[in-house]
C-alpha cells in the first residue's frame, strides 16, 4: 500500500509483498545451486572429450552449465537482497522500500537469459542436437530435473504476472478525485468486472436475470474500493489487525462495566428472556422450524454432512425414474427427485405431508418447499437458503430498491436481489396456498428459512400478511442488510430472528462492508508492524489466539485507535497519510454505492457462547455457586447491533445451519438444568 508500480504501470501486488516469494524462491533455487556444482564438479572435465568441441558439443555444455551456476548464483544474490529490502517498514512506509522497483525490474529483466539457458538444456537433455552424451546417470537426472523445474518456474511466474497485472493499472490514483474522471473509472471497472463473471461463469448468462446480476455485482464490487489503493494482501493484514484491534476495544469495555458494576447484557434465563413475548416465539417452536429450513437445501446437505454415508441415507427415499407421477407435486427435480428424497429424510415427513416443492434455481429464484405440519397444525413454506454459485449472485446483488407492501412506509426500500427473488416466488407459491388452506382451513401460515432464504421468507411474508394476518415467520441467520428501518420495526411482531454469536451474514451489508474498508485502512495506518510480521501473526492467532501483549504492542499509539473509534466510522482520522487516504476521507457519503440503509428484520434473539469463569463470591450474607452452568447465554438485540462486521474465529462456523441447530438444541436441554443454590 499503495501498490507497485513497475514499467509505468501499477499491479496488484506492494513492494512488501514479496518477501515470503523471495525466500521460498531463494530456498529452492539453493537446491538448485548444490545440485548444479555437483554436475560441474563430475561434467566439466569430461565436456573436453565429447564426440565435438564446438557449438554443438563441449563448448555449448560448458556455457549452459557455467552460465547456469553464474545466473543461479546471481539470482540468489538478488533474491536475498529483495527479501531484504521488501521486509523493511510498515505498510505504509514505502520510502524505505524504494528499491524494491529496481530489484525487481532487474529480476524480470534475468528472465530473458535464464529462458535462453533453459532452451539450451532442453536442446542437450531431450532434442539430442548436442553431441555430448551423459554416461553418469546421477548428472542426467539432475539436469533433467532442473530443466523441468524452470520451465515449470517459469510458468508459475507468468501466471503469477497474469494474476496481479491490473487492466486498469495505468491509472494514477493521485489524479483521481471526485470528479467526471472518476466516474469514468468506475464505469471502466464495472466493465472489467462484468466482463470476467461473463467469461467465468458462462453457464449463468442463459438465466433470464443472469446479465443483470453480473452488471449488480460488479458495480459493487467496483464502488467498494473506488479512490483506494489497496491491493489484495494489504486487505488481508488489514482483517489481521482489525481482529487485534477489536479484541483490544472489547476487552476495554468488559474492563469498564466490571468497574461501573454493570448489570450484565446477556443472560442464561429462557423463562426471563421469553417472559414478555407471544406464546408461538419460543425456542421449541424455533428449532422444530430450524430443521425444516434445513431440510430445504436437499440432497447436497445430506452429502455435506454425512460425507460417506449420505448416499445410503437417500436411497430408500429416492424415486425410480420410471416410477415418477406425471402430475408430480415436485418440480424442477432431477429424475429420481434426488432433491425430494434430502427433503424427506431431514424432515422426517412422509411425500404425503408435503403439499408443494419447487426445486428450480436460477438467479433471483430460490427453491422452496410447502408443507403440512399437522403437528403444529400449520402450513409451512420453507424457503432454502444459499448453496449454489446463482445464490451467492443473489446475494451480492445488494442494492436497495423500492419495496411495496401494505402497512410498510412509502419510502421502504429492500435488498435487490432479495426483493426480486420473493416477488418470483409469490407468483408460484400463492396458487399452492389457496390449495393447501382449502384443505386445511383452520390451520396457520408459518414461512421459515435459513441464510438468503431467511431474508426472502421476510419479504414474502411482508407481502402475504394483507392475506393472512395471523402469519408467523422464523428467520435464522437473517442477512443485516434486508430491508428499511421503520420496515424492520414494522416486522417485529410476527417475525423471530435467531442469530449465533459472531454469525458473518447477519452483520453483512453494503454499508458494514464500507465501512470495514475504511477500518482497515485506519488499522493499517496506526500499525508498527511490517506486513510480513502481520501475516506471520495471523497465523499464529488463527492457531493459538490473540496473546495479551499483542493488543497493545501492534500499534504506533494505541491511544489514537480510540480516537479513531467514532460513531461515524466513514471519517478517516488518521494524521499525515498517504493521498490514497485522503481520498477515502472525503466526502465518502457521495461514494456510497447505496444511499439506503438496511437493517436486518424482525425481533432478534441473540445467542452467545458463555465465557466460563470460575469466580465465586465470599461473604457473611451469602454465596452464590454455580453448578452445571448453561453452555449458551442469550439477549433480545436490536438491528444497530449487527452493523458493525466483527473478524473473529467462528464468523462463519457460526452461521451454517448445523451449528445453529446444535446451539438451539443445547439452550433447549440445557434449560432445567442450571441451579443456583444461596448459602448463607
């Protein structure tokens, strides 16, 4: 940061990025060199008495293996000095890496001989143009080998080159401001954008939607990093360092309620927590709906979970193609409703109970499944939630546009995709309501989902409910940026959203992605640290946690992070930055690639593993002891608390269905078996 520039372009890569590269690349070209002393030490004399000693015998093996131990040699001097020069600084200090350019130009420019020495050892080791036969066959394979291997290195260099050549990399991004130029680059990078969803994923332009999704996500894409300098590695410290710094700020915040004795936000009583909400909001409920909502992701769930068995679970469900109804309930399924069969075994249900299931998929078109639930005497549509490449474009197609429904505000927007996947499902699934209720008339309406199909139950329902006003929705996992806020209240009384400790879709939204951009690039100016040094500490972190000493020791100051953590996390506050940072602080709202925020739906209950402490009060009056303390503590959340994306261990174990599931479940059996006994 900013990014390399080399032969009057920039790339997608730093000048401190290249210090693992250079090392790995001295350690093997290391091998290299040994191997071709030896060769040298046992060929050498013996090159004077091949069958020629001209340019087709002895003279040209002496060149290729003395000029290979002089360029290996050279290279290795090279590499050492660029590991050097590229470890030295922060990301930020690029003055101290400023010959960093030059090695490297240096080194792309050793390419040009080392090809031509590698043609020649391939001429004398495979074409047989050289009369100067091998008869020690260890010097053979070496060479052999070492012929093979360059070719191959050098491959991995042109792909390297490929993958970090930007198109647009002719682009000064001091020039850029927030003027005509500007917009005119971001169209130039919507393009690229949309041009490479095209090339690699072919197979979805077909869909009828599937060029507008490509032309949403790369405007998306193209917005997020506009007037910023970053390349890919400096992302990845920057997550490395936000982890540090959040863990810091939360540590800060247990330290002030321990001293002002707050009371505790989250607690392990379910009575006290469902001791003011309707009857039907209850975590029995929940976790029955749960498992239907997973039951709609169908026979690839199964196999994910039972990897080896999960053929043999499906068999006795599955379907003879011969055998399929012609006025089949199941649509879109393959010839054996492979779909159907993943149903029915997670659910439990018989084929009887299950009155509709459309399995098509395409872009903005979810699968779902309706279902008679006699058990709870209601009718449940259980939307699936994502699983396929056409739903992660749902997904980011995360603009907002207008959404109507009666008793919504006039101004009510929703995310795009969303919004636009609900409106197609209404049209397939009102004609299988007014069956089912025709059938079951006194039973209720219940839409449940999981993820995606969480948001899209919402808005469905939020267009059903002039029909069915006593419908009831349970979301899980329900992505942040869903809908308006004042929607988001409206829902509240018939929506029950459940989200697991640092759940990542549920703080995921335009807006926390821009702003977690402008964190990392906060946290990258207020380190001390080299990248290397962070990527190194990443791992460890990822292996052993965040050590204490690590919260304090990573920064310049540490004191200008809390001046750094404002409410408005769109300024950027740090002091004499690069241009590329001024950039991002100014008038970022005119940036922003939505100008409506989104907030998740619903009455959100929060649940969080319990940090276990063994602490015990002494005292005259009395003691309290815990025995068999709950595993999971909860609290009611509202959506300004998921605006925020946290880079923590579990982001995104704790939002796939199965843990959701298990946490539910444990809360549930848990629930009778904390005790509190007063010893006075």
């Amino acid at each position: 940061m900013p990014a390399l520039r080399l032969l009057g372009r920039k790339w997608l890569a730093a000048s401190d990025d290249l210090v693992f590269p250079s090392i790995f690349e001295l350690l093997f070209r290391f091998v290299w060199l040994v191997l071709i002393a030896l060769v040298v030490e046992v060929l050498y004399p013996i090159t004077w008495q091949c069958e020629t000693d001209g340019w087709h015998g002895g003279a040209f093996v002496r060149l290729y293996l003395c000029g290979t131990l002089a360029l290996q040699a050279c290279l290795m001097l090279l590499l050492a000095a660029l590991a050097q020069q590229s470890a030295r600084g922060t990301i930020t200090d690029t003055d101290s890496r400023k010959l960093v350019a030059p090695l490297l130009l240096l080194k792309v420019f050793l390419v040009l001989p080392e090809v031509g020495l590698n043609v020649m050892g391939t001429m004398w080791m495979f074409c047989e143009v050289v009369k100067c036969t091998v008869t020690d066959k260890f010097s053979s394979i070496v060479i052999q080998s070492i012929v093979l291997f360059n070719w191959v290195q050098l491959g991995l260099t042109v792909f390297g080159l490929f993958m970090v050549f930007d198109p647009l990399g002719s682009v000064n991004y001091g020039d850029i401001q927030d003027t005509p130029n500007q917009v005119r680059h971001h169209r130039k990078v919507t393009g690229l954008w949309s041009r490479r969803f095209r090339w690699a994923f072919c197979w979805l332009k077909r869909d009828e939607h599937g060029k507008e999704a490509f032309q949403q996500v790369a405007a998306l894409l193209s917005a997020l990093f506009r007037s910023t300098d970053l390349v890919p590695s400096d992302v990845v410290a920057g997550c490395v360092l936000l982890r540090v710094r959040q863990k810091r700020e939360t540590r800060e915040m247990r330290r002030i309620q321990m001293l002002n004795d707050e009371e505790p936000i989250y607690t392990t009583d379910v009575n006290k927590i469902f001791s003011e909400t309707p009857p039907w909001m209850n975590l029995e409920d929940a976790l029955h709906y749960l498992r239907l909502s997973i039951a709609a992701y169908g026979w690839p769930y199964v196999l994910y979970r039972h990897c080896f068995t999960g053929f043999c679970k499906l068999a006795s469900h599955l379907t003879c193609c011969c055998c399929r109804p012609k006025n089949s309930i199941v649509t879109d399924d393959n010839c054996c409703l492979c779909h159907f069969a993943g149903v029915k075994y997670m659910s439990k249900l018989s084929a009887d109970d299950i009155i509709f299931a459309s399995f098509n998929n395409r872009v903005f078109e979810l699968p779902f499944c309706v279902i008679a639930d006699h058990d709870r005497e209601s009718i449940v549509v259980a939307v699936r939630g994502s699983i396929s490449l056409r739903d992660i474009f749902t997904d980011f197609s995360a603009g907002s546009e207008r959404f109507e429904a009666d008793g919504l505000p006039e101004d009510t927007a929703a995310h795009k995709g969303m919004s636009m996947g609900a409106a197609k499902m209404l049209r397939r699934l009102l004609p299988v309501l007014d069956r089912s209720f025709q059938q079951f008339p006194q039973y209720d309406l219940v839409l449940t989902g999981h993820s995606l199909g969480a948001g899209v139950a919402v808005l469905v329902a939020l267009k059903l409910r002039p029909k069915y006003p006593h419908l009831k929705v349970f979301a899980f996992s329900t992505p942040a940026g869903l809908i308006s806020r004042e929607a988001a209240r409206f829902t509240e009384s018939f929506v029950l959203s459940i989200g697991v400790g640092d759940d990542l879709v549920m703080r995921l939204s335009v807006h926390s992605i821009e702003n977690l951009r402008t964190k990392v690039i906060q946290t990258i100016h207020a380190t001390k640290l080299p990248k290397y040094r962070i990527m190194l500490n990443g791992f460890g972190y990822a292996l052993f946690g965040v050590p204490a000493r690590d919260l304090e020791s990573t920064w310049r100051r540490p004191e200008d992070l809390e001046a750094n953590n404002s409410d408005d996390s769109d300024a950027l506050l740090v002091q004499g930055v690069s241009t590329e940072a001024a950039l991002v602080s100014r008038n970022v709202f005119a940036r922003r690639f939505s100008s409506a925020r989104l907030f998740t739906a619903g009455r959100i209950l929060h649940i969080v593993r319990r940090k276990r402490m063994g602490i015990e009060n002494e005292g005259d009056e009395e003691r309290k002891v815990r025995t068999q303390e709950p595993t999971y503590e909860m609290r009611w959340a509202c959506p300004e608390d998921f605006m925020e994306l946290q880079v923590m261990p579990r982001m995104l174990l704790d939002h796939l269905p199965e843990n959701v599931h298990r946490t539910i479940q444990t809360v549930i059996e848990e629930k009778h078996s904390y005790r509190v006994t007063q010893v006075v």
